[in-house]
C-alpha cells in the first residue's frame, strides 16, 4: 500500500505541470438529497462508472460520512481496509485510501458506525476538504456522495463542489426536503449550480410534473435556475442489482433505468443526444435538452 501511495504521489508531481500548461481541470460533481432512500448512492455510483466507461479518469468519494455503502452498489467485498476514517485519523492520507472498483472507477469509502466521520469540527472539515487538492491532476472528474439532509458537513461538500445534482422522487415528502436543500444551499451561495434528477418514475408525465414543481418554484422564490438533468425509471433490475451487490449499469446495461443513466450523462457531459441516434421512448423521456 505504501508503495502504491508513493507511486501515485510521483505521478501527482508530474501531472501537475502538465494540467497547468494544458489548462485541465478536474470537477468536482456532489450529488445530494434532501431526504433518505431516494436511491441518491445508486445514481453517484452508476453515473460515475458511465463516465469512466467514455474512458474518464473518475473517482467516487463515499462522504455519507459513518454510514457509507458505496463499496456494497460497487460490489467492491470485502470493503477496502482503509477508508477516509484513517485519513481523519491521520493514519493515511486520501492518497493512500483509494480502491479500485469496476470498470476502471477509483473509490475513496467512508466507515460505518464511526461516529466522530459524521461529526468533524469545522476546522477538521476544511483541512480535509482542502486536502483534495492532491487529488485534482489525477483526476476528470471527482463525484462525492454525501449524507442526505442539511448537516454541515453536506453544506460544506455542495460548497466545494462545480456542480451540484440533487436527487428526488415524487414522494410529497421527497419534494419538500429536495425544495429545503436547494432554499439551504442558495442561502449558502446564490450562484451555486444545481442539477435536478427525478428517480423511480412510473411514466414520463409524472418525471416532467415534479421536476416542473421544483423547477418553477425554485425560479419564482428563490431567483436560482434549476437545471433539468433528466428521470430515471422505475425498474426492478436496480433492486435487484443492488441485492447482488453490482452497478446495474454492468449487469445489466440494457435495463431501463441504465437508459436513463447514460442521457443523464450525455447531458452533464454537453453531448447532444441525437449523436447518439437515440429514439423512441428514452429520446422522448429526455427531450428538451437542458434548461
């Protein structure tokens, strides 16, 4: 392991020259929900592996700091032996905690049942954020998974974040939290960048009515410009992928909501979409475009 960190260290040194000169930058993408089980980890890992697939340096961060579970949807068992509680800890830093998961993803796993990872002072926050920097010129894209809800430590990651996608479903319960989080964080910074995506959809009307809900109040209320990344199907093979612990987009890259991921992917990567000949129902389900 030691090894391994040093080696990633050098290569850190050297393409750090190299991502200056080209004027490369790496993202940093947070997805967020203002409410629990709306399948916010599902859509981090698998958009992040969609990413890694058009051959993107990519890494996922499990940041549901004391309760992770990316490594379960990543299929990534046993967990990694060392995870961001080391990093806290002092023990090892971010380099030296990186796993690798399926096609080709880096994965940096938080702990479960740590209680001192979901509650860092805030100096203990800003010097771990700020430690990212080590992980920028390895990197196209970094997606970090928080915690659902309003903690600190959630607002602190959307803060460090380029963009942020926020996840839902029509649940009456899953709006008012979705509404809560984008009034915290426009409150927080009225120019932050946040992109909606409705999950477990039964049909494209009822995507298009929330995201619309929220879209327009957000607008009205609060001056901030929701953009509409696009639905996600209900679709049991999501469940039943994630029984099997492995990404739906692997096992099953023809299911329904694997449709989904790849539009929701094409458009955070400006792609339009009739590249890529898509017809019928899903060209439909994402017409539009971004607004």
């Amino acid at each position: 392991m030691a090894d391994q960190a040093e080696k990633l260290r050098e290569l850190v040194r050297q393409k750090q020259q190299i991502s200056v000169q080209d004027g490369v930058k790496c993202k940093i993408i947070t997805v967020t929900s203002g409410k629990g089980g709306v399948g916010k980890t599902n859509l981090a890992s698998n958009l992040s592996i969609s990413f890694s697939m058009m051959g993107q340096r990519v890494l996922i961060m499990d940041a549901d700091l004391g309760l992770s579970n990316v490594n379960i949807i990543m299929g990534i068992i046993p967990p990694p032996k060392y995870n961001l509680s080391h990093v806290l800890s002092g023990e090892k830093d971010l380099l030296e905690v990186i796993a690798h998961g399926p096609c080709g993803i880096r994965v940096i796993t938080g702990a479960v049942g740590v209680p001192k990872m979901a509650n860092m002072g805030t100096k203990k926050r800003k010097e771990f954020i700020e430690s990212f920097d080590s992980l920028l010129s390895l990197f196209d894209l970094i997606f970090i998974d928080t915690s659902a809800g309003l903690s600190e430590n959630v607002l602190a990651f959307i803060d460090a974040a380029d963009e942020v996608i926020l996840v839902t479903t029509p649940e009456p319960t899953s709006i008012t939290d979705a509404y809560g989080m984008i009034k915290a964080m426009s409150a927080k910074n009225e120019n932050v960048k946040v992109g909606l995506v409705v999950n477990r959809i039964k049909n494209i009307i009822e995507g298009k009515k929330v995201s619309d809900k929220i879209v327009n109040i957000a607008e009205q209320f609060l001056g901030l410009k929701i953009e509409r990344l696009g639905y996600i199907m209900e679709d049991a093979l999501v469940r039943k992928s994630v029984y099997e612990q492995s990404p739906f987009l692997v096992t099953y890259p023809d299911s329904k909501a694997a449709s989904c991921i790849s539009h929701i992917r094409n458009k955070l990567a400006g792609m339009e979409e009739e590249k890529h000949k898509e017809k019928g129902f899903f060209s439909r389900l994402f017409q539009g475009g971004r607004s």
